[in-house]
C-alpha cells in the first residue's frame, strides 16, 4: 500500500528508514526525537526527504530518481496533527468543509453525515475552534482530515496534547474508524498502551533508523527494549 | 451648526476621495510587499525595506521634490506614463494620490507585515495537506488570518493619507478644486485675513472625519479579533 524508502539530513540527526505498511492501522513506534515527525511529514509531502522513494498504491508521491516530488496539496493524504491545527477564524462546518473545497469534491451530505455521527461532532458546527474542548478539537481534526476522502490518513500522536480522561473519550472513536472505514492510516505515538488498543502492523523507528517491523507482539518487545 | 460654503464642501470631498483611492491603491502592493518582507529572503531586501520607509523620516517637501523630478511631465517616469499611457499626475487630484499614497505607504506595509509574520505557519501546512494549493492557502487562510492587520494598515494609510500637507503641495501645488485638499484649504484659509472662522470650520471638520475613521476601526479590529476568540 504505502512503501517508504527515504533519506534525511537534519544537522547533526540523521533519517534513513525504509518500511511498507498494509491497510489498517500502521503504528509507527518509537521515544520521543527518534524522527517520527520528520518522518510523517514526508510522507504528507510538507519535508522533502534528500533522497529516496515514497509510493502510495502505483502513485509516486517522492522519487529522487525520476525527480518527482507531488506537492502536498496534491497528495491527498489526510493528516491529523497533534495540535489539531483548526482553522481559528472559521466555524467548525467550515473547517470540515475546508478540504472537501479545496479537493474540488462535490458536497456530499451523507457522507459528511456519516463521518459526523461517527466523530458524534454533529452539535458543534455553529462553533468556533476556540471554544471547543481539547477531545472535541481533536474529533473535528479528524474529520476534518477524513472529509477531503484521504487515500491514506496519518496521525502524529493525537491523543498526546489530551489528558487521560480526554484519551479515553477518544480512543474508541479512532477503534470504530479502524473498523467501519477502509482508509489505510499510519499512526504515530511513543504510548505503547494507546497502540496496544488501535495498531493492526508496528514500525518501530529509533534514531533515525526502522528496528524492527511485524505485528503487534512487537510492541511488548520494543517496550521493554525502550524503557 | 457648521454652515459649509461649496468651495468648503469641494474641499472636503476632494480630500476623501484623495485619501480612499491612495488608500484603496497602495493596498494590493501592501499586501504584496509586506508578504516579501514578512516571508522570503532575497538580495536587496533591506534596500526595499529601506526606500519604503524613506518617506516616514524624510520630510515630506523632499518627497514631494523626489515625485515631481520622476514623475512630472518631464520627469522620467511621468513622461513615459504620459507618452503611453495618456497619465498625467502633476497639478491633478491623481498625483495629489499618488503622494499620499507613497507617504501612508510604510504605515500601511508595517501592520500587514507584523501580522503575517505572526500567523502560525503550521496552520498552512495544515492547509496544504487538505489540499489548497499556495494562491488558496494565502487567500483562505493567510489573509482572513491577517485580517487585524490590513484593517490596521488600511486605517493608518488613509489618516496619514487624509492629513498629508507637505509632499502633496511641493508634488501637485495648492490649486482649489483640482489639488486641494482639506489641509491645504485650511493652510490657505489661516494665510488671508478674514479666514479664520472658515479655518475653524475645516479643523472641526477634520476632527470630526478623523474620529469617525478611529472609531470604525477600532469596531472592525475587535469585530476581525473576536472572530478568533470564538465569540
């Protein structure tokens, strides 16, 4: 589904990682500052690898090679950040509308629906992102990102700016999106319990470098490699 | 009650309609300008960051000097203007603008720049992931953002704009209906005997058009602020 095979300088840090990921949940893996951020960023298209390969189904989204380099915007790769990133001066149906838009999708009301009642985001529409909750932020980030019909959804820990409560509200959401929608999603945390819950596949990524990849008995064994 | 003789009235509206089209003009090149200096690194770029702000520190005669030797009628580009394009700006309403454009420039450029340089760039990657590309990123997303800014600007320009006495003279002159504006009347009015209680009429005038754009501002930022704070 996605192959990744890439290359980056970062000052004295350096990304070499190459893995391939089925559909499902991929989690990638791995302590804080092991690249993990850089990593999903290139996938999305938002840093350039040095060198290297980046393919989605048979599309080349980076090759170094052949000189293709698709710019994010064309990628059509959903992205659910940490912070959520809302758009504070527009409301929360025009935030979820904002990349269906900017696709050139035509308005689709059932499927709009379908991912509200989903999220359960459907009384907040009239609201700003200020006055949401930091749970209701990050449900609107991610159908925000799922409402521009991503081919491949990426998560950079979104559950990590939420306190444990707010997690536990969450999590089940992001369970029934695993299960009831057929969008591939690479999901990257350093909470093994959180991945314990949500992974299908593991990557674990450490300095820089892919470790290990394989299912998710993984994750007891990168845990107690890690701790 | 203020009773306005035409000639007054002339002068009053030739200043507003001076002071909206140099606003409403430079704000596009603004924009332009203050989006270069907030995000791109090129040669030259302190040079352009200096000529813009040239006309807040020289005095306005030598602005006014500087735009009649270039773009007179004899002048480099005022001949060129009028030889092509049929433009002429000296002793015309149209150079009148173009003084107090070139005047309230900086202050229009610096808000605009401050708050472009303030937005959270992550908000445009954000953007572009969900598939704008760079021209709908700027306008969907960096300019609603630096919406505080512009009205800032915008308020700035039009009051230096609208007050502009030194540049404009030296560049166009004092000629009434054509390129005088309301300070120049009122400079004119305070130079005769006899002129000062249709000086004192002006001044209030002025007042009162000045705190009237204050006012809408101030009610247009909080309006564009709130907007951010959910409200």
């Amino acid at each position: 589904m996605l192959a990744v095979d890439v290359e980056k300088r970062l000052g004295e840090f350096s990304i070499a990682a190459r893995f391939e990921t089925a559909s499902g949940v991929t989690a990638v893996f791995g302590p804080s500052g092991a690249g993990k951020t850089t990593l999903v960023n290139m996938i999305a298209g938002l840093v350039t690898p040095d060198r290297g390969r980046i393919t989605l189904g048979d599309t080349a989204l980076f090759d170094s090679e052949q000189r293709i380099n698709l710019p994010a915007w064309r990628r059509r790769i959903g992205y659910v950040f940490q912070e959520g990133r809302l758009f504070p001066h527009l409301k929360v149906a025009a935030n979820l509308d904002y990349g269906r838009r900017m696709s050139g999708l035509p308005p689709d009301a059932a499927e709009t629906q379908r991912i509200v009642d989903l999220l359960d985001i459907g009384q907040l529409g009239d609201r700003r992102p200020g006055k949401l909750s930091g749970g209701e932020r990050q449900r609107v980030a991610i159908g925000r990102a799922l409402l521009m019909r991503p081919r491949l959804l990426l998560l950079d820990e979104p559950l990590a700016s939420l306190d444990v409560a707010r997690k536990r509200e969450i999590l089940p959401y992001l369970e029934r999106l695993r299960d009831e929608s057929a969008v591939p999603m690479v999901y990257v945390s350093h909470q093994a319990n959180e991945l314990r819950r949500i992974a299908t596949s593991v990557v674990l990524l450490e300095a820089g470098r892919v470790t290990a990849a394989g299912g998710k008995d993984l994750l007891e064994r990168a845990e107690a490699i890690l701790v | 009650m203020l009773d306005l003789t035409p000639d007054e009235w002339i002068a009053i509206r030739l200043s507003l309609r001076i002071a909206i089209v140099a606003t409403v003009v430079a704000l596009p090149f603004g924009i332009a300008v203050a989006w270069l200096l907030a995000r791109k690194n090129f040669w030259g770029k302190t040079l352009l960051d200096g000529v813009i702000h040239l006309p807040l520190v020289l005095p306005p005669v030598v602005t006014g000097y500087l735009l009649l030797i270039s773009f007179g009628r004899r002048g480099p580009i005022g001949a060129f203007l009028y030889d092509w394009f049929g433009i002429v700006f000296s002793f015309r309403w149209t150079g009148a603008a173009l003084a107090c454009g070139v005047m309230g420039f900086p202050l229009l450029v610096r808000p605009i720049r401050l708050a472009i340089e303030a937005i959270d760039r992550r908000l445009e990657d954000a953007a572009a992931t969900l598939g704008a590309d760079r021209a709908r990123v700027f306008l969907t997303v960096t300019l609603p953002l630096a919406l505080p800014g512009l009205i800032a600007g915008f308020v700035l320009c039009f009051a230096k704009a609208l007050g502009e006495f030194g540049a404009t003279i030296t560049f166009v002159s004092n000629i009434p209906g054509e390129t005088q504006t309301l300070s120049a009347a009122i400079y004119t009015l305070t130079q005769i005997p006899g002129g000062d209680a249709a000086a004192a009429r002006l001044v209030v005038v002025a007042i009162v058009i000045s705190l009237v754009a204050l006012v809408l501002s101030e009610w247009l930022a909080r309006r564009a602020g709130m907007r951010f704070h959910g409200e």
